[in-house]
C-alpha cells in the first residue's frame, strides 16, 4: 500500500466548525431522576411548586404575633398562653390570637394569626404558660412560601448538565421523571500490529493499549455509552469491516493509530474507500496525523497512536464535538489567564498544542509546561490544562501571559461574572453572550452588593439603579461615596419604569404606595436588602410617611409581607400571578411578561459598571455591543434607551 501524502493540512478552528455545521444534537428520552446524574436536559424545567412550598419555621420555639411580646426583654418579659403544638408535617390546626403561642419545630408550619416564631433561647415555660425575654419582627425565624423558588419559576434550562445540585433541586420540588438527550453510542477501535491489551502478559517491543482505555473514559466522563471493540493490526480488510459494521450500529466511531503517512498506516486509505475524508491533516503539533470522515452518515474520528498527541485532540476537537450531540448549550473549553513560567520553543508553521500545569500565584496562577513528547505520558500526567500557541515564532517568552484551556470540569471558571440587580434585560444580553459559546455567570444580590463586588474586582460587571436619597441622582453618587471614581467606569444603560404589580383587574383596588400605608388587607412581597428596587420603595414610602406624619418604622412593621423578600422581578410577578402576594415592587416589564397589571411609581436610570482593567476583555465588549444593538432592535415595556446607551462614562 503506497504512502499516504497530507495534501492539504486544515486549521484546528477552521476543522471543528466544519464538523460541528455536520453535528446533530441526539433525539430525546424520558428517565427516571435517580438515573439522571450527568444527562443533559432536554427541556426547561419550571417548579410546579413553591419552595418552601408553606411559611414555616426556621428554628424550634413558638409562633407569635410579634405584636404581643413587642415590649419585651430580660427586665421585662411577656407572658403569652400556649394554645398547643405543631409538629413537622402537621396541618397548621390551630391559629394565634391575642396573647397566645402555638408551639413549633423547625421546619413546622406557621399557624394562621402568627407573624414571627421566637426561639427556645429567649423563654422559659411553665405548664401553659410562655415567657417570653425577647421582642420578634415580623417574619423573624420563618421561611415564607415561596422565598426560595416561586411556582412557574424557570429553575433549569434545556442544554442544563444534571449534576447533584440540580438533582437536589428537581426532587425538591417533587419531579421524578425528566427529559433528556440520548447518550451518544460511541465505538472505540485501537489499531496496530504493535499492540496488547491490558491485563495480557508482556511481549517483548509490544506497548500495552492505552488509547483504548482513555478514549473510552473520556467519553464516558463526558456521557457516551461505549463499546471497546478491541485491537485490529494493520489488516485492511478487517478494519474496513469492523469500521462499516461499527458505523451502522453506533452514532460515532473513534479509532487510535494508523493515521499517518507510513506504508502500514491504513485507517486513512479505509476511509477513503468506504466513506468521504473532510479532514485529513492538522496544522497542529501534536496531532498533526488526524483524520475524520463520514461512513454511512456517521462520524468517523481517527486519531494519532501516540498517547499525548491523541489526548490533546481529545480535548481540542473531540469534546466540543460530543458536546454538540449531547445537547449542551456551552461546549467551548474552560480557560484561565496564567504567566507562563519559562520560555517555550515552538514548532514553526503549527499552531502548537502544549500540556501545562498550574501554579497559583497570589491570586494569580503560572503556567508550567510539561510537555516531553507526542509519545510520552508523563507530560500529561501532572497537567492541568493546555495552551494553543501559534508558531509565527520561534519561541514563547517566559512572562508572557497565555489561555490555559482546563482538562478537569471542576476548574471550570467563566468567561465573564455578572454580579448586581437583576434585569431581564441584562438576561437577553447574557444569554446571548452564552448562545455565543460564552461561559457566563449571573448572581442577582442587589445593585449595592453588585457595585461592591465589581469594586473588590470580584464581578467583571454590575448592573445598578441606586438612587441617592439626598440628591436624587442615581449611581454616580455612590460610585464617589465608595471612592471608586479611579478605578471604575460607567456604560449607560437605560431607563426603567418601576411601579406596583397587581393581579389583572386590581382586586385591591391598589391605586398607589399610599394604599400600602393605609390598607391593612393588603399582602405585600418585597425586593432583598441591598436591591436597587428595595431601596427606591424606601426613599419613597419615608417621603410618604413624613407627607402623612406616620412613623416608617412602624409602618413598615404593619406592612404584611415586607419582610418576605425575593431576588428577582419575576419573582415578584409570580408570587402576584400564583396569589401568594397582592402587590409588589418591579419593573413594567415583568408585569407585562405575566399579564399582570402595573401601577407607575418612577423612572430610574439602570446602568453598568465596570472595572476600568477589565474594560478591554473580550465578553465586556461582546456585552457592550449587544448592548448598543438592543437599544436599535427591540421595544420592551417600561423599557426607554437612551441616544448614548452603552457609551463608555468616565466619572
């Protein structure tokens, strides 16, 4: 058989697009939870339920009104009647009136006519009689209904690895049966007349089948369904057989060896006879010698022999392929930013693949290569990950900071962490940027823990709508009150009209914040401390009370619900939509995603902050200008861009 020539070596990058354009994600299946660990979901889950799905207690002791004991402390306790008890799992049976307690475990339910639950530490009892040497506030030491997940609310997304966290949470919320992408069947054919398979006597210059066992683990960490099919020599009829049956039967076929241009390097000429080659040469080193092609409408991958080199295409070009089919909706490798610790020389004309391993610096991480050779394990054995280095050069300089792509899922980091308000406009943007093939991160803690958190240089950006009580001005005011004028950026955002959200129709007849103050039959669900949103409904009810000569303190005490407080806008909107609560405090356009009514309150100014050293990254400006196109491409409700939204503001 003549020797095969590398007509044409293909692009890493310009390789795997056109094999991912080829890829189809796998049809679904319904499976039970418990088989559930590392499936790919195949469909959005919403909670069918509240969790916790009835107000309960956080701790053992008494359900209270916090009215009745509000004068109390060690000098002078209050004297409640004990009118029973509540265990776990019991139906609240008995309600609290005036100057009595009902006895309660943790995780028992809070009995009608009770606001607080106060603990064991802060009474003594006497048969009936509870003394109590503590005040409580209304919703003190109880889990209210629906704090954690509001029923209706999207928990997970299709594309969505199930690991035990999500697990936890789909049982939690009682689902025993979930939607999922088939696991890839994948068939794995080591090939070489020099090879052995484990667990057999050593010959003398045989290499035991490592490839083998390595794919086949790979591809099992990644959720395939393997079948080994063994060694085949260098015999082309019964590699082109096995390769055919192989291909019918499975949904991908992987070989090991025989891909390069020797005289007994069959793989390619088999399937260039039973199939059609799409890549056959790599300008990469190692893995230059890799061929893929389609046989009977199948993938078929054939990589290196040499150990490291067909590792390294494992991660490069296998695993987002899989991922693909999988379903996932991210399948670009993890990387971090590292200093390479020595100078590294390079093969000229490749785009060099090299195994590091990571050394965390101060915060910072350096980047130590391991690579000894295409054929030798131990460069992979210590590594952590690896980086792609174009060789335009002769040579990496030590310094310089390089992309280490992570082999293990457990240093998964993202590309970009947004940490602030919540905004279901932001959310377009970042689920655009995740469509993109971005790693993102959102936490929703509230625009003044955000503007903190990008400060400290934990968030790469924030989104706030802090209003200054004293000038009335937003952001700006408090970007200068944490000193912070030097070291971060504002890009213009847009304005937001926040106001009550009530049931379609008004049952309440709710016509204003006033009623809040006024109307004792109004359930009230309220923004976290620290929320953009929470903060404007303070500034404003206080500018009410001193109107209405009220005291806000009490007010707010009286106010059904003001104590219960979710993370999101539409949370808000759900616990109105499921009547869990009468009104509450968001934004227009999370009324109008739930047919609720909406009641004006204020036009706030919603902006990004940024730290000025990240401003260059990639994902920020990636979030900058999609930012600046959303302003020409969508009307939203309660939604106003500005002429300069997502300009760049020095303070």
């Amino acid at each position: 058989m003549s020797r095969v020539i590398f007509h044409k070596l293909q692009r890493l990058d310009e390789a795997l697009n056109k094999i991912l354009s080829l890829i189809r994600v796998m049809p679904t299946e319904t499976i039970d939870i418990d088989s559930a660990l590392n499936r790919v979901l195949a469909e959005d889950i919403y909670a069918p339920i509240s969790l916790p799905p009835f107000d309960r207690s956080s701790v053992d002791g008494y359900a209270v009104r916090s009215s009745d004991i509000a004068m109390a402390d060690e000098h002078r306790p209050v004297k409640l009647k004990i009118k029973g008890k509540i265990g776990v799992g019991m139906r609240p049976h008995i309600s609290v009136d005036e100057g009595e307690a009902v006895e309660v475990d943790t995780g028992s339910a809070i009995p009608p006519g009770a606001d607080s639950v106060i603990m064991e530490e802060f009474i003594s009892r006497h048969d009936d009689e509870l003394i109590c040497y503590k005040n409580t506030s209304t919703g003190e030491n109880i889990f209210h209904s629906g704090t954690d997940v509001m029923v209706g609310e999207l928990v997970l997304t299709k594309g969505t690895r199930i690991g035990i966290k999500e697990i936890t949470l789909l049982t939690s919320l009682g689902i025993d049966k979930v939607k999922v992408y088939r696991r890839p069947k994948v068939a794995i054919i080591s090939t070489g007349k020099e090879l052995i398979a484990p667990g057999y006597d050593y010959e003398e210059f045989k290499v035991y089948d490592s490839n083998g066992y390595m794919i086949s683990a790979f591809l099992r960490e990644l959720g395939c369904s393997i079948d080994i099919l063994g060694i085949v020599p260098d015999d082309y009829d019964m590699l082109k057989s096995l390769i055919s049956k192989a291909s019918a039967s499975h949904d991908f076929v992987i070989t090991s060896g025989g891909t390069s241009a020797g005289e007994e390097d069959i793989v390619y000429h088999v399937l260039n006879d039973i199939g059609k080659i799409i890549v056959h040469g790599l300008m990469t080193r190692p893995g230059k010698p890799t061929v893929v092609a389609i046989v009977n409408g199948k993938l078929v991958i054939g990589l290196p022999g040499h150990p490291v080199s067909a590792f390294m295409i494992l991660n490069a070009l296998v695993r987002p392929i899989i991922l693909k089919a999988l379903g996932c909706t991210v399948y670009k490798t993890s990387s971090i930013k590292a200093k390479l610790s020595r100078k590294v020389p390079l093969r000229k004309g490749y785009l060099n693949i090299i195994p590091v391993a990571l050394i965390s610096d101060n915060g910072s991480f350096i980047a130590y290569p391991t690579f000894k050779g295409s054929g030798l394990i131990s460069s992979i054995i210590p590594s952590d990950g690896y980086i792609e280095v174009s060789g335009n050069r002769e040579y990496v300089p030590a310094g310089m900071e390089v992309e280490v792509k992570l082999f293990n899922n457990q240093l998964v980091l993202p590309d970009l962490t947004f940490i602030g308000s919540h905004c279901l406009v932001t959310d377009r943007i970042l689920n655009e940027l995740k469509r993109e093939g971005f790693i993102v991160r959102g936490i929703y803690v509230g625009s003044l823990e955000g503007l903190k958190a990008v400060i400290r240089g934990e968030a790469d950006i924030s989104g706030i709508h802090l209003l200054d009580e004293r000038t009335h001005e937003y952001n700006i005011p408090f970007i200068k009150m944490y000193g912070a004028e030097d070291s971060v950026v504002l890009i213009k955002g847009f304005k937001r009209t926040q106001g009550l959200v009530v049931k379609k129709g008004n049952p309440k007849s709710i016509k204003g914040l006033e009623d809040l103050l006024l109307q004792h039959n109004i359930r009230f669900v309220n923004r976290n401390k620290g929320s953009g949103t929470r903060i404007l409904l303070d500034i404003k009810l206080k500018e009410l009370c001193r109107k209405l000569n009220l005291n806000f303190n009490k007010v707010i005490r009286r106010l059904n619900g003001y104590s219960w407080e979710v993370f999101t806008h539409t949370a808000v909107a759900l616990a109105i939509k499921h009547d869990k609560a009468d009104v509450g405090m968001a934004i227009e356009y999370a009324a109008s995603l739930m047919n609720l009514d909406f009641i004006p309150v204020a036009t706030e100014e919603y902006d990004y902050v940024v730290p000025k050293r990240k401003l260059n990254r990639k994902p920020i400006q990636r979030f900058i200008k999609l930012l600046k196109a959303l302003k020409d491409s969508i009307s939203l409700p309660g939604v106003q861009f500005h002429a300069d939204t997502g300009e760049i503001i020095e303070i």
